[in-house]
C-alpha cells in the first residue's frame, strides 16, 4: 500500500511546492501561455523543486550507505562529523583561495569531509567497546571538534555571522544560475544504485564481505567518497540539512527491511517528500516570509527521531 | 584439497599456532577439536584467510591460498562464522540470495535462482523464506546462515562453531545437513567443534590441537581413545560404542579416578 501511495504523494508534494510562493502562480496562468507566470515556473519554482530533489535523495542515500558501512542505525553526515568537515573546508577555501569560487569551495569541503570520514571509521573501528549509542556520541564529539575549529577559524577572520547565515539549510537562494552544481548528485544516485549489493554487504561487516569476494576497504572507500561529494554539494547549494538521513533510512527499514537493492527507491522518494513537505511547510508558515528547511527539516526529523527511539524501544 | 605447510601465527608477539602442517582430505568432514586456546578458530581463520600467517603457507588445490584473488577465492572456500552482531534486517531468502554474489557479482539469474531455492530447502528452510533474520530464533538464524554458506556453491565449507548456544535438536539438524553435503555433493566441510560427542559421531575425520600444536590427526575410529582424549582434555574419559555410534563419557570421573585424586 505504502509502496504504491509514496510515489501519488510525491508527485502531489512537487506539484503543490511549484505553486507555493510569494508570487501567486496557478496552472490557469500557466495554460494561458503568461510569459511571466513561465519565467517564476522556470528561473524559480522549477529550480527549487529539482534542487529539494536531489537534496532529499542524496542526503538519505547519505545515511544509509553511511549506516551500513558503519553498522550503526544512528548515523548519517550530521552525526558522523561529515558535515561539520564539509563546514571546515568551504570556510578554509574562503579565506586561502577566496577567488576560487563555488568549485573550488566544493573540492575543499569535498576533501575535508572525505579525510574526516575515513578518519571516523577507521576511529570506529578500532572501537574495543561495540555499543550502538556509543558510535553516534562519537561522532557528535567528533564533529563538535571539527566544528569549533572552524568557528574559530571564522571568528579569527570576522566570517562568523556570515557563516552561519549560509550554513542553515535555506533553499530560498536557489534560482536559475546558481544551483547547477546540486546536479552533480545524479551521478552519484545512479553510482549508488550499481552498488546497492555491495552496500548492503558492507552492513554484513568486514568477515563476511571477504567472504563473499567483496574488497571491503576500496567499497566502504568508495561508499564515503560517495557521501562526501553528496554532503560537499548539498552544504555549498542550500547549506547544513540535518536527520533527513537520518530518518528517512530508519523508518523505510522498520517497513521494508535492509536489502538496498530492494529499498534504495524508496528511501530516495520518501527523502525526497520529506525535503519537499518541509520545504512547503517553511514556505506557509509565515506567509509571506520563510523559514529556512534547516529549521523546519531539523524540528520535524528530530519529532520523527525521537518517535522512532521510543517505537523500536518497545 | 587443502594442504597447510609450516604454519606459524603469533598476536602481539605470542604464539598461537607453531609449526603446523596438515592436510585436510577432499569431500569429507574434519572437525577440529581440542581445548580453549588450543588455535582451532585461528587455524580455519588463516584458512578462511581472514588472518594471515606468520610465516608458512597454505595451498588450495595446490595453489598457495595467498595468490588467488578475493573474488576467486570467494567461489573456492565459503566461510560461516557465528553473528552476534549482526543487525541488517533482511529477509531469510534475500539473505541467502547474498551468498550467490561471488557467482552474480549482483545480478542474479536462473541458475543463481535455483540455486538458492536448492539451499534453503536443502535445510527445510522454506516456510521461513520471508521471515526476517532478526525476527528468527537462534537455531533458525543459524539454518539460514548455513543455507547462504551452502548457496555459494563452494568445494570447501568452513564452519567456526556452528552449534554455539544451539538446542540439541538443531545441533543435530546441521551436523546432518554437513554429512549430507558431503556424502552427496561432495562437498569438504571443516568445522571446528567443542562437542566431542558430535564430533565423534559425526565427523571422517578428527584434528586436535593443543597449545598452538598438532595433538593428533586421523580417522575417528583410530583417534577417538580413550588415551587419547584424556591426555588432549585432561579429563578422564569411558568411550562406549553401540552400532548406533560413539559416547565419549566425560562427566564424572571413575570410581578408581576419585581414588587416584583423593589419595
């Protein structure tokens, strides 16, 4: 039921979220051939949604292929350390290479985010004590550590304001010309989806990944490079987004097991509703102003993540 | 067949296996016995090749174990270790079908599909084919852990104590399942096993090691003594054998043993 129903609601979200704005839009305009009701659909509504998109997939694929190489159902980019990572390198691209532009911040954040990855694994898994609470707390230090590095590193060079400004997750910035680079997420969805299997192996843990003829280093590599591209992209278009990999990956699981070859499309569009839901709820709540995702995706994630705490619980 | 020659395993600078070389015979069932920290789990784990050894080598139908490639090696020896953590929720079928993926590298096809339809009701497993794993009892996870051990198809099966925390019942059911892969598709299995008595009653062939050395090696007719296994578990053992098999009876020592202790 669920399965069938996901994809109505999906396309019921993105068809109300293009007519949602500050400038009032209906498909009468639309019909009647408005250029200028084709020019909001075209340089700002339709750009939104398609960033909201591919945010929403990314970021849960994000979690669980996260969850899977760390065996732990607790974590995604915001929990990990990779996020703040991410924070760290754009901040350091501002102020060593200023003129480098939007690329060169994204290698940056890729770079640190990516090194810091591999550094909570490999942290991870040198672990004695195996405790399901204990990792995520781990990578909450971790990425508090991270994190006061780069405010300090902000306060040092008087960016601090205009860091967090840009860092809380906001998709009002997004317009034609700005945002191409979220694009770079296909990709990365299609490379996931051909390596579904592997992922869902790497879950199994190292012995038995060896076992069954999988290089686990260059896969869970692989796995984080993945992560980090999709984290460094997501944080330099619409800034830090929290718990959508969270929980979209968790609650999909609870319904339809681990099998990614099996979950990945639904985890993608339900990541992707949620994103777009939120990003509506934002958008109506003050009317005419907005409240960025960040907030309204960190409020409703961390409702449905306490949920999901007490439902398995029991 | 699988050949060991001079193996020698040390962690952090202490030796757990020295000087070992063995041969295991094809399509039989070897257990290997002994007691704890004797290096049985180290042994099928450098087999398993998920240690490396310190020195020595290990042949794989005659080709050193250390040349071939993970993926190639994944279609030569399939390895069951027990899961404590394990905590992905897949289905019983989804899982076994994980064990084809040495063969499908993912993509699964008729012969992959059989194959995992032969396993899982090899081990009567199939009215549990959409159960989750995580909801499963303890003998069940084990049966479907088997049965993806078993779906990839390998000459060598590898088993770290698979009757751990099993109920009789299901001990029984697996040493089964063993002796009918190897009787009828000939298949080599090793396991390592604390039971004697199901080593014993259930095994060709039997290894004892004892600190990090071979003890004995042979036949279960010629090795299971009562000697032999006094002087391997420092316990006093009686061995009665009935046409229905063996009972090695270790449980309270001989009238003449208690003398011998108390005096």
């Amino acid at each position: 039921m669920i399965r069938r129903a996901l994809p109505l609601l999906f396309v019921l979200l993105c068809s109300v979220s293009l007519l949602v704005g500050v400038k009032q839009l209906s498909w009468a305009q639309l019909f009647a051939g408005s250029t200028d009701a084709w020019l909001t659909l075209t340089a700002s509504r339709l750009p939104r949604l398609a960033a909201l998109v591919l945010a929403g997939v990314g970021l849960s694929l994000c979690g669980v292929i996260l969850q899977h190489i760390v065996r732990n159902k607790f974590v995604e980019p915001a929990t990990t350390g990779g996020l703040d990572a991410a924070k760290l390198g754009i901040l350091l691209a501002l102020t060593l290479t200023p003129e480098a532009g939007a690329l060169g911040r994204m290698l940056f954040a890729l770079v640190f985010c990516f090194a810091c990855s591999l550094l909570f694994v490999a942290i991870i898994g040198r672990l004695r004590v195996q405790h399901s609470v204990l990792v995520p707390v781990i990578g909450l230090m971790y990425g508090s550590v991270l994190s006061a590095i780069a405010e300090f590193h902000a306060y040092r060079h008087n960016i601090l304001q205009n860091m967090q400004g840009w860092l809380l997750g906001d998709f009002s910035r997004v317009v034609q010309g700005n945002y191409e680079v979220i694009y770079l997420i296909l990709p990365i969805v299609l490379l996931t989806y051909l390596y579904a299997q592997r992922f869902t192996v790497l879950g199994m843990g190292q012995d038995t990944a060896r076992n069954l003829g999988i290089n686990y280093v260059a896969t869970a590599s692989l796995g984080l490079l993945l992560v980090s591209v999709t984290v460094s992209v997501t944080v330099i278009c619409v800034g830090a987004i929290p718990f959508v990999g969270l929980v979209i990956p968790n609650l999909v699981a609870l319904q339809f097991g681990e099998n990614l070859q099996r979950t990945l499309p639904i985890i993608a569009l339900s990541g992707a509703s949620l994103l777009v839901a939120c990003d509506i709820l934002g958008r109506v709540l003050i009317y005419p102003f907005e409240v960025p995702i960040g907030l309204t995706a960190g409020g409703l994630g961390g409702v449905l993540f306490l949920a999901l705490i007490l439902w398995t619980r029991r | 067949m699988i050949t060991l020659k001079h193996i020698h395993k040390a962690y952090a600078g202490k030796t757990v296996l020295h000087n070992v070389s063995v041969q295991f015979p094809t399509r039989q069932l070897t257990s290997l016995i002994g007691p704890n920290g004797a290096g049985k789990s180290t042994l099928l784990m450098l087999i398993a090749r998920l240690l490396k050894p310190c020195s020595g080598e290990i042949l794989i139908n005659g080709r050193n174990a250390a040349h071939y490639r993970v993926s190639e090696y994944a279609r030569q020896v399939a390895t069951l270790r027990q899961h404590p953590q394990f905590s992905l929720r897949l289905t019983l079928e989804e899982l076994v079908a994980f064990g084809r993926f040495p063969h499908s590298r993912g993509a699964l096809n008729e012969e992959d599909r059989q194959q995992i339809d032969t396993a899982i009701g090899f081990l009567g497993l199939d009215h549990l084919r959409g159960a989750y794993i995580d909801e499963l009892s303890g003998g069940q996870r084990q049966m479907a852990f088997l049965a993806m051990t078993i779906a990839q198809q390998t000459d060598y099966l590898l088993l770290d104590e698979p009757l751990n925390n099993l109920d009789m019942k299901h001990a029984v059911q697996i040493m089964r399942a063993l002796r009918r892969l190897c009787d009828e598709q000939g298949r080599t299995v090793i396991l390592v096993v604390h039971d004697i008595n199901f080593a014993a009653n259930y095994s060709d062939h039997i290894l004892a090691l004892q600190g990090g050395a071979v003890r004995f090696c042979g036949p279960v007719a010629e090795v299971v003594t009562r000697s032999r296994l006094q002087a391997l578990y420092g316990l006093d053992f009686e061995i009665l054998r009935s046409e229905r098999g063996f009972v090695c009876n270790y449980f309270n020592p001989s009238d003449q043993e208690r003398e011998h202790e108390q005096g």
